[in-house]
C-alpha cells in the first residue's frame, strides 16, 4: 500500500474525515501564533509571512492549511468561539432563572473584557454567526429563555429575547472597548444587563405553577373573549386547556 504522502509543513496529506494529529497539531500551533499577534499588535499585525515566522514554518503552509488570510481568520474566530463555549457553566435546573440569565450575560462581558483583540475579530463579521461553535452557544442560550419561558417570566417571543440578550452584550463589550481608558465606566455593564433582563423578563412570573398545566391555566384565565378565533377555534382552544390543565 502506497505510504501518504508529506506536505512542505510537515503535515500527512489525508482525507477530509481523517485529519491526522501532526496536521491538527500544526494547525493548532498556527492558530495560537495568530492569536498571540492579534493581541499584541492588532488585526493588522495579523499577516500570512508574519503568523507563518510565528509558527516556524513557511508562508505557503498557512495557505495549505487555511486557504487564505481569511480562512486563518475564521479558524483563530472558530478558535475563540470554542474557548468562550468552553467557559460556560450550564446548570439545568437553576433555583433562580433570572439570576441564572444574570450569571451568562457577565461570562459573555468577562470573557470580552479579557479577551479584547480576539473578541472583537469574533464579533467583527455577520457570517461569523455560522460558526458551529457559536451556535452551540446560542443553543445554550435558548435553553435559558426555554426554562424562563416555561417559569412564566419571559415577556417577549423566544427568538426575540435571544437577539435582544446577545445585541445587548456584545454591544455593550464593543462599546467599552471603542472608549479611552478616561471614558469607560463600569456602571454601564450593569445598567445594560438590568435594561435587558427588564426587556426580556416580567418583575413576576405570568405562571404561577411550572410546566403544562400551569401554563394552560394561565393562558386560559387570560384568553380574552374577543379574539380572532372563530368560535368553534374557540371552543376547541378551551378543550384543549382544559385537558392540560387538568391531566399536564
């Protein structure tokens, strides 16, 4: 069987599915290099010649690995994405859902605050947002507003709130970082995390008992009796609340 063949970085040629650790472990060594200029020099710091001396290897290895300076982008991107997942902590069953919100909106801050240079090239591009990385945070994030949802205390649509919570964040980190050091305040963190959990969360819980049958209850005692349903969509509605807040 015809051994693999070696590229000029060292690296083992193979398939897409079946990366061999030199590769990854080259890959990574790029990766850190382009972080490490990012944050002592900025994005311009942040050349193919430049990463590559970093690295101990030649330009055209990056270009071999990532494509192009973008593609390094994406990867040190993705990089932080995964390394702000990483420092997640995701309690399934929060006491309080609030604070629970409370507690992932200042990870989100604090990890910006600590990660300026790296955070910034993140959140600098819209497509980013197609990161797997990133969407599992948002999944993350989802998964709050859904027990929040289910407590009665969200007060806006689900997608809704995600957006708001994550705009609120990210601007919020953006905006320090843009001031003089003469300029920034740290009461703004905090008055833009209470006007988000206001937007997003009522003062007092719509539901009152959690999970269906509370829910259906809710719904019906404030199902108004002017509604654009038809009366037999009314009708069926009722039965239906009825049977789950009885049997939920």
């Amino acid at each position: 069987m015809p051994s693999p063949s070696r590229g000029r970085d060292g690296a083992t040629a193979a398939g897409p599915d079946t990366a061999p650790p030199a590769r990854e472990l080259t890959r990574q060594r790029v990766i850190e290099a382009a972080i490490a200029l990012l944050t002592s020099g900025g994005r311009d710091a942040v050349t193919t010649r430049a990463v590559a001396d970093a690295a101990g290897l030649q330009p055209p290895a990056i270009y071999r690995l990532f494509g192009d300076k973008d593609g390094l982008l994406d990867a040190v991107a993705e990089h932080g994405f995964a390394t702000f997942l990483a420092s997640k902590q995701v309690d399934p069953d929060p006491r309080d859902p609030i604070e629970d919100l409370r507690a992932g909106w200042d990870v989100a801050v604090e990890f910006g605050l600590a990660n300026p240079a790296l955070y910034t090239l993140m959140y600098s591009e819209p497509a980013r947002s197609g990161s797997a990385a990133f969407r599992t945070g948002m999944e993350i994030l989802m998964g709050r507003i859904r027990r929040l949802a289910a407590g009665g205390w969200l007060r806006v649509d689900e997608e809704l709130a995600a957006q708001t919570i994550h705009a609120m964040a990210r601007g919020a980190v953006l905006t320090w970082l843009s001031l003089p050091e003469d300029r920034r305040d740290p009461a703004l963190f905090t008055t833009l995390r209470e006007s988000m959990v206001a937007a997003v969360t009522n003062q007092e819980p719509a539901v009152r008992d959690a999970g269906p049958a509370g829910a259906a209850r809710a719904l019906r005692a404030a199902l108004p009796e002017q509604t654009p349903l038809s009366s037999a969509e009314r009708y069926l509605l009722r039965e239906w609340l009825n049977r789950l807040a009885t049997e939920g």
